[in-house]
C-alpha cells in the first residue's frame, strides 16, 4: 500500500520517473473520484498519483468531487498527501514561475460540498483549522526546496476562488486587502477535507501568471499560463524527486 499520495493541479497531469505498478479504480460514498489512483514506485517508494482534474484535464475546478477524491485515497492507505497547485501571484514576491510552500489560506467559494460530517451524526463535529497544513509534511517540502537551492517561497496565504474563470482587478485588490499573497481554485475544500480524515496534507504551489493588474501585460493569456507552467513544473518534478525518498 502507498502511504503518500500526490494530487496532480494543472501542468502535472504525471509523473516522469514513476514505475507504474497498478492502476486502482475507487468507488465512494461520495460518487466517483477525478479518475483511478496510479500506483507506482517512484525512487524506492510506493506513491499514488491523482490529477484532480482527471486524466484528460476535463474537470473544472467547481466541478472536482472533492470528497471522492481524499476519501478514496483515505480508503487506499494513504497518510500523507502533497497536493501541487497552480496559482496566480498577488504580491511582489509572487513571481511566475516561482514555487511557493503556503501556510495559510482563505476561503472564498460557494455552493462546493466542503465536508463529510454533515448526515447521520451522532453528535456535531468541528476540526481544528488554526495551521491548515501539515507542520511535518510542510516543513519537509521546504528543506528538500532549500537543498535543491529552488528559492521557494516559505509561507504566503492562498486565496481559493471558485472558478473556472480568472478574476478581476477589482477582485484581486480585495484579495490582496485580506492578506492573501497567491489566488487559486482548487485549495478548498480538499485542504479541510484532508483535516476532517486525519490525513497530512500540504501544498506546493506554482505561480503560473500574474494575477489580473499585477503584471504588465493587459491581460492574461492561456500561452502565458503554459509557459510559466511548463517551467515550473518542472521545477516540481525535480523536488519530488528528492523529497519523495525523504519520506
């Protein structure tokens, strides 16, 4: 059994260097995740891989089965999930393609499914939400992004919106005014989610654009996100190579 798992975001839909063992189909009492988990062993240890917007990238941020997706890796075995995202950069030091290892986050969707303890309880339930990311978890990303001299950013709130279209300036200077340092769409719920399951979870974040008004061009180009991407995926790939044996 794999006890990590990595959710794939946009830009990393594989993993090169991953010996694919079996390919595991999950069935949920919340319907049917983004697609089957990929086991495999990547430089000695056994992973599972789940791009969360499936295999083709054809599930929109809004429409993730976020419950079916932690649940069945739950389910699996898994212990520790290192979710990777693609986000767009607020603040000065938010540069594309620059990784960023958050530490906090911010809620703005609507109308997502956002927890498992809503039915048949036997009494109401609260998780502890203070730190939302796995201290162990994180703080092993960053030393493995400090080895391999990356120049990650340690620490930015990630503002989670909820898509599928980017967000005004209007918008992002509200974000910017509550704290936030990156925007995303995918964030939240699975962050809470993984809490509520007692599961280890963080995030590598990729900074795929400049968030609308923080770049100098007019607007924002799908070109622009792939090439940034391309980059910085890469980027990550190579840190999971080295934190993936740390494990």
């Amino acid at each position: 059994m794999a006890d990590i798992a990595i959710i794939g975001g946009t830009g990393l839909y594989s993993l090169k260097g991953l010996e694919i063992i079996n390919k595991e189909v999950m069935h949920t009492p919340y319907g049917e995740p983004s697609g089957p988990l990929v086991i495999g062993v990547l430089h000695g240890k056994e992973v599972a891989f789940l791009p969360r917007h499936g295999y083709g990238h054809t599930i929109p941020p809004h429409k993730i089965n976020y419950r079916a997706n932690i649940w069945a890796l739950k389910e699996y075995g898994v212990k520790n999930i290192i979710a990777v995202n693609a986000v767009g950069g607020i603040t000065e030091q938010m540069a594309p393609p620059r990784i960023i290892i958050p530490d906090q986050i911010v809620d703005y969707t609507w109308n997502r499914v956002n927890t498992y303890f809503e039915e048949g309880l036997t009494h109401v339930t609260h998780i502890d939400f203070t730190h939302p990311y796995c201290h162990d978890l994180r703080h092993k990303i960053i030393d493995a992004t400090r080895e391999l001299n990356q120049g990650a950013v340690i620490g930015a709130t990630y503002a989670t919106t909820q898509g599928p279209r980017l967000e005004t300036i209007a918008e992002v200077t509200r974000l910017e005014r509550d704290g936030c340092d990156l925007v995303g769409m995918t964030g939240m719920p699975e962050a809470s989610l993984a809490r509520e399951l007692d599961l280890c979870y963080a995030a590598i974040c990729v900074v795929a654009n400049w968030a609308a008004g923080k770049g100098d061009q007019a607007e924002i180009t799908m070109k622009e996100i792939e090439n940034n991407l391309n980059e910085g995926m890469e980027e990550v790939r190579r840190l999971l190579e080295h934190l993936i044996p740390t494990l």
